[in-house]
C-alpha cells in the first residue's frame, strides 16, 4: 500500500516509515520498520492519498491533475485535466516537448559569433543574450525593474 499511497497519520507524511499497511472496516492498521507492533488508525486520524506513478512526464502531470481535483458545492472540478486531455500530441520542436523530455534537447555549438550591444548591457544581460542565442530553451527573469528586455 505503500508504493501506492502516501500515508498520512495525524497530519504528518509517514509513507517512509511504514514497513506495512491494511485499511479494515475504516481503520488503518500499520506496522512501522523499527517496530514490530500493530498500531490502529482510526478514520479522522489518517489520509491516504494516491501516488502518480507514470514515467512519462506529461501524463504523470495529467495524473497528478485527476488525484487532486477540487471538489466545489457543484461537484469535482478540474480544469486543468480537462484542458491537459485536449493536447493530442506535442510538437517535437516545442518547449513543452523539450521540458518534458529533456533528454531531447540538442546539444549546440558553443561558439556563438560576437555579441553587438548598441546600447549597452550588463554582464547577466550579455550572459541573457548569449544563452538565448546557443540554447532550445532559455528564460530570463528577474524582478520588475531590472531591464530584462532592454537587450531584446
């Protein structure tokens, strides 16, 4: 049960902690690893909630999404699976492809011809520049304020 779920017991993770487990009549008995004797859970005392178990990184999101729907006075609601299940297939040239398989992503030259800045840059914005030029993927952020588009 424990490859399946992770274990709650008065509010704390313990799923590390337990060598076994069985849910009878609402009660949850428990074995710990350092100690061979039975503990008893009553139904307010712990949670269970299932693992997302995919390899796949997409549908281990889209799994996630459907363990923890928000449950509203109008029923489950989960918008986030609902738009994940639209997406058929991903571009192999997309970000999205990329960040979820990123041993995908292509190893580029390191030579990158030299950088004209007409006006200026700081070494973090030069370095900005130069990882956009050489990468698939790259994201400059920073707090407001901070000219992250003046080199653009």
């Amino acid at each position: 049960m424990t490859k399946e779920y992770f274990i709650f017991l008065k509010g704390e993770d313990k799923s590390a902690q337990i060598q076994h487990c069985t849910l009878e009549n609402e009660n949850l008995k428990v074995i710990f690893k350092n100690n061979p004797q039975t503990y008893i859970y009553q139904k307010q005392n712990f949670r269970l909630l299932k693992r997302a178990t995919s390899n796949n990184f997409f549908n281990y999101l889209k799994e996630l999404c459907s363990i923890l729907e928000i449950q509203t006075s109008e029923g489950a609601l989960n918008v986030l699976l609902k738009e994940y299940e639209k997406i058929q297939t991903i571009a192999q040239e997309s970000a999205l492809y990329i960040y979820c398989n990123p041993e995908s992503l292509m190893q580029t030259s390191t030579h990158t011809p030299p950088l004209i800045f007409p006006f200026g840059a700081n070494n973090s914005q030069y370095q900005a520049v130069q990882n956009a030029i050489s990468q698939q993927i790259s994201i400059i952020e920073g707090p407001p304020g901070r000219a992250k588009h003046k080199p653009f």
